[in-house]
C-alpha cells in the first residue's frame, strides 16, 4: 500500500515511534523514513548523535531513544520532511507534537486547526503552541501543536480553517 | 576565431562544478549557458535536497546554485561565464558555434570540451494533449519558481516520479488544488518520504492509473484518467474524469547531447539512463580524447552525482591539458568514491546497471 500511495500503514508507523514510556518523560524525535535513499543530514544534524546512518549514506535512519534529548534540531534539517517530535510529559491527556509546515500564512500560537492523518483527512481538533521560523530553519517552519492524546499515531499534518486564512 | 583551452556547455550544477575543478587546476575556462542565468535546473528548485554533506544535501537548490557561483568567483578572470549563449554546432576540428542573444553568430575553437548540457523532458501522446493548460512539470515550476506566474487553479499530475511529486508539492505551496497525481507504473517512483509529504496534504496519487484523454475547445477544461493492467493497456470501465484547468506532464527526462553525437562521438541507447547516451571512461571522457561527458546529459540521475561528475571531468580534462594538481589522484579517488557511494543504494541499481552499459 505504501508504495502505491505513500501514506505508511499502522504498523509501519508504530514502529518508528518509541514505547510510550519514553514519550511521557518528554520530546523525542519520531524518523519516518522508510526507505534506502542517498541521505543522511538527520545524522549530521544531530548535535547528540542520536539518529546513526553509518558510512553507507543509503541505510535507513536509526534514532536511539535513549539518547535523543527532542531538540528538534533535525526536525528542519530533513529534506524528506519525515521526522517530527512527540512529546507526552505535558499533559495525561494531550501530546506535544514539533512538526515542519512549509505553507504560507504561518498560522498564530492560539489558533485552533484541522488535525490531518497521514492521508491528509481530517481526524481531530489541534490547538498551535507556538511557531518556530528562526534563519537556522532556513525556511521550513517548525510548528507545536496541542492533540487530544489518542491521536498520537495518527496526527501527522494540519490545516487552517478556510475563515482563519482570510 | 577566439581559441580557447577549456570549453564548458551549460552551467547547469555537472557544468558549474567541472569549471571550478578544472579552474582550481588553474586552466582557463569558457562557460556557455543559453538561458538568462546560470544554475540549470537548481534555480527552480525551492525543495531541499538529498545527498550528503558534500552536495549540500539539505540546502535548497536555488541556494546550491548561489554556493556554486560564489565559488566560481574565487577564479577570477580565469573563468568567463557567457549567458544567452548557445552552443548549436559542435564539428570535427574542435570548433563549436555559438548564437549569443539570438543575433550574435560566431565561432570557438577549444582544445577541450566538457558537454554539461542537462535533459529534456519527454513528452506522452494522448488526444488533445495540445490544450493550452498542458505543460511539461518543468515548465510549470520554471513558471511558478523563477517568474512568479501561478499556472492556474487545480492541477492534474501525470508522473509520480520525484519531479512529478515534487513539483506537486510545490503547485500545493503556491496555492493550486492538486487534484490527484497519476502513475501508469504499479508503484510510486519517487522517494517515498517526498510521496508521503504530498499524500498528508490530501492530494491522493494513483498508482496503475493514466491520462486517456484531454477535454476542452480553447483551453484544458477536464481530463478523463482510467486504470491500466500490469501491460499498461486502459481497463475499460474505470474512467474517471477530473476537472482541471492545468495538466503537467512528468513521464520523465531524457540525456541532451545531440552537440555530442554530432561531433561524431560514439552513442548507445541506454534504458536505464534514459536515453541515448555517449560512451564514456571512469574519467567521464568520451571515445575522443579531451571531450567529456558529465550530468544528466551522459544519464538522467541526479543533481547530487551531476556535481561529482563535473568535479571530476574538470580535474581529469585539466589534468590531460598539462594542469596537473598535486593532489590529482587523491582527488579523482575522492569523486569516484562519492559518485559510488551515491548509486550504491537499492534505488541507484538502474544507474549502476547503465553504467555497465555506457563504459568505454
Ligand atoms: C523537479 C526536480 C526536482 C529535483 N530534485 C532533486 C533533488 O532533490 N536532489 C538532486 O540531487 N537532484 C534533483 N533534481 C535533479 C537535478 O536538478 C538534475 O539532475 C541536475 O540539475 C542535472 O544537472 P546538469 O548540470 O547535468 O543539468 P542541468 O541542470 O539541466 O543544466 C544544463 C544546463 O545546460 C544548458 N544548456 C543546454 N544545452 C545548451 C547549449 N546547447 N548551449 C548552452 N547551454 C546549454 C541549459 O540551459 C542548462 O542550464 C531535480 C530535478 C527536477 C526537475
Ligand atoms: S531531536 Fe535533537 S537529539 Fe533527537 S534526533 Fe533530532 S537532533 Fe538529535
Ligand atoms: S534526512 Fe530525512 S529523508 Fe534523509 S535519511 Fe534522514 S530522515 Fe531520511
């Protein structure tokens, strides 16, 4: 299926999402990236050397866990779009996610949005914490938002409302 | 007659990093380039790229082109950049023949060529495929990414290999609906994480699917798609019709280098590198000494392995003109290994299995 429509399965993702014990201690990074490709800036972006490539620029990506801080410093970096940060200390009953979001007007910290899967449907309610563009990002946006906790593994993008555009 | 000793045909990333090479060798260097500006294909390309450090992976390709130029500055007089320049005959003596701003007519003899001059997209026969409103996908991000100019209002993608994706991707950010992206093949070409990026902004991609014909009397008004079976024959019943006032083209690029083949370089059509393509050592050098072959018009890759590929022919065709650096061989190690190091991966089988193909 993913190959013909490029939205992975449940499976797929689940896989490259840590325990959830590790997402209730705080942010870590989630590396969707499925494929070998000739790519590696997550691992030189890494300023821990958490995501390892290894010599051979096309294996795919591995993130330890363990010593990914969720700084989100490879969050911009990937040029596949393809990580994000999940973060579940915050609350028992929302998740943090730090998503890239490279569609102008940015939205404003407060405005409520459409949550989308990763078929781009519309799933839940997302409420936007704040919004990172600093020069670093070199033009991707960086973009927290607030989701009701049981769409951890489906929340994946979002969308203005058609009246907050203007 | 103006004499020169190292000519470059387009300034595309392959001839962009072959005139750095060879001028960091110290040799003299002539860019020709027909457009407006140099950069070839990165001045419109917004998206961020592939690759490793060494080619800028991650910086966007508009961003590349400036890297490279501003390299290029550091040679000083030893190179000239021509734009509105092009190369249009290419003979038995070395000499090239140039149209510059369209009424200039003149000729250059060089003692080495390096023939960098890109691709060309394919196009896909189809009735009405004449419409006003069908473009190639090139075109229309030239259009949106170098002019500004917003193609129209909803789009169908035919092609989803990377440009057809990326290029959706793109109509998305400049405000056009992509009503879906179409593909004959099975499966998806593109990188799957550029595939996935577009599908979470809800523009769905058809696999198995093609375009059977375009509708409209002045301009694209609908397209009819229908399904294809694994021998790429339509599957009556399943048409569906999409309204749409732009449809791109994205079926693929083939290897521009007619000036080679004119020159009386050996050719061999080669699938997996998409077209006819000139015969060619490790060097990038063709069956005639001091021509060379680099980018995508020696084989339709990437812009990443465009660039190894003009590093290296440019050492190597300085090299050979007496321009030897210390570090020569070191150097050619390097390129060769990162060119490996690119097409070592599941996707780069195709262009290892063309290289086979192609090698002198
Ligand atoms: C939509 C899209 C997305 C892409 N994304 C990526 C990516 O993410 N990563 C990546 O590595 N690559 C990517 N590529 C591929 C990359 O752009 C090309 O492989 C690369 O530009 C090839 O470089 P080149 O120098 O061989 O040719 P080009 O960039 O095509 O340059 C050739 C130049 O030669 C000039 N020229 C041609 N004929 C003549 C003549 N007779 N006289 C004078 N000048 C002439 C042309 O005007 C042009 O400027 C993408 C391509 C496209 C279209
Ligand atoms: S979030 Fe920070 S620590 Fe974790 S993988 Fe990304 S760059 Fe490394
Ligand atoms: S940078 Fe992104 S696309 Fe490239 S290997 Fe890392 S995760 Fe995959």
């Amino acid at each position: 299926m993913f190959e013909q429509t490029g939205v992975a399965t449940r499976e797929m993702v689940m896989e490259k999402f840590p325990p959830i014990e590790r997402i209730n201690k705080g942010p870590v990074a989630v590396v969707e990236c499925y494929q070998k490709i000739p790519c590696n800036p997550c691992q030189t972006a890494c300023p821990f050397g958490a995501i390892q490539i290894g010599e051979d620029i096309n294996e795919i990506p591995r993130r330890d866990e363990a010593v990914c801080t969720g700084c989100g410093v490879c969050v911009a970096k990937c040029p596949g779009l393809s990580i994000m940060i999940v973060d579940g200390s915050k609350s028992p009953d929302t998740v943090e996610f730090r998503i890239p979001y490279e569609f102008l007007p940015l939205p404003a910290a407060g405005e409520r949005v459409v949550g989308l899967d990763r078929a781009g449907e519309p799933i839940c309610a997302a409420t936007v914490k704040k919004v990172m563009n600093p020069p670093a990002f070199d033009r991707t946006p960086v973009i927290t938002l607030e989701v009701e906790r049981k769409y951890l593994y489906e929340f994946r993008n979002f969308r203005r409302e058609a009246e907050a555009r203007g | 007659m103006r004499e020169l000793e190292l000519l470059i045909i387009g300034s595309g990333p392959a001839g962009l990093c072959a005139a750095i090479s060879a001028a960091a060798s110290g040799a003299r260097v002539l860019i020709l380039e027909r457009s407006f500006a140099p950069g070839g294909q990165l001045i419109k390309q917004t998206h961020m790229f592939f690759g490793s450090e060494r080619q800028y992976a991650s910086h966007r390709g508009v961003d590349i082109a400036g890297i490279l130029l501003k390299k290029l500055e550091e040679y000083g007089d030893r190179v000239e950049l021509m734009c509105n320049a092009t190369a249009v005959g290419f003979y038995e003596d070395n000499v090239v023949t140039v149209l510059k701003d369209e009424k200039e007519y003149f000729k250059i003899k060089a003692k080495s060529v390096i023939c960098a001059t890109g691709a060309y997209e394919k196009s896909l026969a189809f009735p009405n495929n004449d419409l006003p409103g069908i473009y190639g996908a090139g075109a229309v991000q030239t259009l949106m990414n170098v002019y500004g100019v917003k193609p129209g209002d909803r789009v169908l993608m035919v092609g989803a290999g990377n440009i057809g994706v990326i290029v959706s991707y793109q109509l998305l950010q400049a405000g056009v609906e992509v009503a879906a992206v179409l593909d004959a093949a099975p499966k998806i070409g593109a990188y799957l994480v550029h595939a996935s990026k577009l599908a979470r902004m809800g523009a769905p991609i058809l696999c198995s699917h093609t375009v059977k014909e375009a509708i409209g009397t002045d301009c694209l008004e609908a397209a009819v798609v229908c399904r294809v079976d694994e021998r790429f024959q339509p599957v009556p019943g399943t048409e569906q019709r999409f309204d749409v006032d732009v449809m791109c083209i994205s079926v693929g690029l083939s290897p521009l280098n007619e000036l080679l083949a004119m020159r009386g370089v050996e050719m061999k059509y080669v699938p997996q590198l998409s077209g006819s393509v000139p015969l060619r050592t490790e060097n990038c050098e063709t069956c005639i000494p001091g021509i060379y072959v680099a980018g995508d018009a020696s084989g339709i890759e990437e812009a990443s392995s465009a660039m190894a590929e003009g590093y290296l022919a440019g050492l190597c065709a300085a090299a050979a003109l007496g321009h030897v650096p210390e570090d020569y061989e070191a150097r050619r190690q390097e390129y060769l290994r990162q060119l490996e190091g690119l097409r070592s991966g599941p996707v780069g089988e195709r262009i290892r299995a063309g290289m086979k193909l192609s090698a002198l």
